[in-house]
C-alpha cells in the first residue's frame, strides 16, 4: 500500500501542477472577494475529486491497472488507495480552510467554523462518495461525463451549502451536527465498497 500512495504522489508532483495552482489560487482569492465567499473558499474541496479521477486516468493510460495484476496486490487495495489518498487530501485541507476563513474580509459561512467543516466534509465526501464508483466501473474515459455532472453540482453546493447545513432550525444542533458529519462518513464508506465490487468484476 505504501508503494500504492509513493507512485501517486509522484504522478501528482508530475503532472498535476495545474489543479494544485487553481486551488491556492481560487483558495486565496477568496480573501480577496466579499461575496460569493463560500463558492472561492470551497473551490478547492469541490476540485479534488478531479485529482483523484485525474491519477485513475494516468493509471489506465500507462496500463498499470493491468501491470498490477502481476504484482503482489489486488483490487481491492487498489480501490483502497485511491479512497484513503483523497480522504487525507479533505482532511489535511480542512484546517486550511478555517484558516483561510479567518482572514476573509467577509467570513464565509458566517465565520462558523463548525459550519464550514460540516460543508468541506460533504462536499469532500459526498461528491467523491458519488463519482469514484462510476469511474472504477466505467474507467475515466467513459465515466468522464459523471465527473462533470458532479463537479457542477457540487460548485452549486458549495455557492449554496451555508442554507444546506441550516438543519439547526428543524432539529436539535447536537443532533444536526452529528447528522452532518456521519453522513459524508456512511455514504464515503458505502461508497468504497461497491467501489470494490464493481470494479473486481471489471474486464481491464
């Protein structure tokens, strides 16, 4: 696994370049605007869906879905890989982003941090949680199309999530707060195994 997660930093370090300068700047742009602070501070989680597709597209490319086949690994860890990697990017830019919303001139999300998370956790689970199944079952090529349905959607989530995460007004906030958060948990996790299936019974 650990091997898994060195060929992809390095593909990414590559060849990706590009996504990465349009999260920073989109990211710190977001200091810069007094409206729409949600869309330009979201941008970046809403983005990495597309990393995630991007290193599954290099991999069919090259052929080293089927080189692995002759290695010590199957496709269940492969899945799992690519699963956990985008999950340590959500999580190690969600600080980022709390920072990030200290310094806006107007703070997105009110300035709640919680509310932020929550956001930043649904659209950095949920959207992946929908798209990677397609992608491991179709490949990118064909899968191609979802991605785009869901990076739309989820720039309208992240222009429009402060409302989505106002569940505090029809049930308790300790109740909506953990709603919030176990559900990009359960539907991630639900997402990886049939993720798993789907694609043990893929021809490559």
């Amino acid at each position: 696994m650990k091997g898994l997660f060195l060929k992809d930093f390095y593909v990414a370090k590559k060849n990706l370049r590009t996504f990465l300068i349009m999260i920073l700047a989109f990211s710190l742009g977001s200091l810069a605007v007094r409206d729409s602070g949600n869309f330009f501070l979201c941008y970046g989680i809403v983005m990495m869906p597309g990393i995630t597709m991007s290193l599954i597209s290099y991999d069919e490319r090259y052929h080293w879905d089927t080189y692995a086949g002759a290695m010590p690994l199957n496709r269940e860890q492969m899945v799992t890989e690519k699963y956990l990697l985008h999950l340590v990017m959500v999580l190690v830019w969600l600080p980022v982003l709390l920072v990030l919303q200290h310094f806006q001139q107007v703070p997105a999300f009110g300035g709640a941090p919680l509310t932020l998370l929550v956001a930043g956790l649904n659209l950095g689970l949920l959207l992946p949680g929908i798209l990677l199944p397609i992608i491991f079952a179709l490949g990118t090529e064909k899968g191609r199309a979802g991605y785009y349905v869901v990076l739309f959607g989820g720039m309208i989530l992240a222009t429009v999530s402060e409302e989505l995460t106002s569940l505090t007004g029809y049930v308790p906030e300790a109740v909506a707060g953990i709603l919030l958060f176990l559900l990009p948990a359960a539907v991630y996790g639900l997402s990886w195994r049939i993720a798993i299936r789907l694609y043990e019974k893929r021809n490559l």
